[in-house]
C-alpha cells in the first residue's frame, strides 16, 4: 500500500566489516511502500580493522569494559557522516523527519546517537544490535524505537536487544521489540517487512 506522507530520510547504517551497499537493497525493498522516502545507505568511515569493508569502531580486542568509550570516541566521525547526509539532502533542522536503521554495529551507533541526546531523530529501527553506551541516558524521549533480533544469533545474543528495551523505556522512549525464533545475525523477509509498517507509522506522523 503506498502512503501519502511527509518526506523522511532514512540513513541505513551497516554492520562492521561491511558497507552501505550491502545495506542499501533494503532501502530499495521499502521504496514502493514509501514513495516520498529518500534512502541513503553511506560507508562507515573507517576501514575494518580485519581488511575487509568499514567500521564505525573496531571490535579487535573488544570488551565489556571497553566498547562503551570506543562508542564514544567514534562519536566525531559518526556525527560528520550523519550531518552530511542530512545537508545534501535538505533535512537541516528537521531532524523530526529523519530515521535512523542500523544493522548490528551500525545498530549500535544509532541507538548512541539517540540514547546520549545527540541526534533527537523521528524514530531509530535496529537490527541485530545492542545499546551500550555511556550512561547516563539522556534521550530525546519524543524518538520512537523499533528493535528485532532472532534467537539464534551466534555474533549478538537477542537478550541484548530486551536488555536495550529495557534500558530505553526506562529512559522514557517508546519501544517496540520483535523476537524472531531461530534467526541468525541477519535481517529476515518479515523483519524488514514489520521495519516497512513502522517507517509508514513514522511517515504518517
């Protein structure tokens, strides 16, 4: 069903070891369904640490202890990509018309970039991720949040998406989590779909 709505940009943020064009085929996927969308699928800015495609940090020696100020070190460079698209774009100063969707680490930057009150965007979808930043939260709590995760992911366990809803409504956002039994590190046919249904919710709004 196509949507007569307001325009979003919706920045599409993928995994480390990957790139925006490997993410991008799922922006294309929701085009039909949101005419007056513009997608942008960018590169992290750094290479992988493992020689193969970008990273928002690296993950070499990575630990509990330490992912939090790696997420906030990468913060400068995370914020210079986003600015940039919302420029060329035209989206300065409606950041209420912006959608971040991240797959795993790109998940995880996006639910940074909400969580520290730095970009207070329309709504963050996150696949496969985890909130792991410094606290305290000080989220926008206006931005709405779509979370999905399958139980079989052997890279980040799905608790740690119902430890983020967790986290998030505790700081007032609005979550919504789906658990999809027996997937893996991946974005399956329905999650994309219910991610469709949430952006069309965002670009009623």
């Amino acid at each position: 069903m196509t949507v007569a709505a307001k325009s979003l940009l919706v920045i599409l943020l993928h995994g480390v070891g990957s790139n925006g064009a490997d993410l991008a085929p799922l922006g294309e996927s929701w085009k039909a369904r949101l005419p007056n969308a513009v997608f942008v699928s960018p590169n992290a800015p750094d290479r992988s640490s493992f020689g193969a495609g970008y990273q928002w940090f690296s993950v070499a020696g990575v630990t509990e202890d330490n992912r939090a100020a790696r997420i906030t070190a990468a913060r400068p460079a995370f914020d210079a990509v986003i600015s940039e698209i919302i420029e060329t774009n035209g989206f300065e100063g409606q950041l209420d018309r912006v959608v971040l969707v991240g797959f795993s680490q790109g998940t995880i930057m996006s639910l940074d970039a909400i969580a520290s009150g730095r970009w207070p965007v329309a709504a963050i979808i996150g696949f496969s991720g985890r909130l792991a930043s410094e606290h305290p939260l000080k989220p926008a709590t206006a931005t709405k949040v779509l979370l999905v995760h399958g139980t079989s992911d052997p890279v980040i366990p799905s608790w740690e998406t119902e430890k983020a809803e967790t986290e998030l409504k505790a700081a007032g956002l609005t979550v919504e989590t789906v658990i999809e039994p027996g997937l893996g590190h991946t974005i399956s046919m329905a999650g994309a779909e219910r991610a469709a249904d949430f952006l069309e919710g965002i670009a009623r709004d």
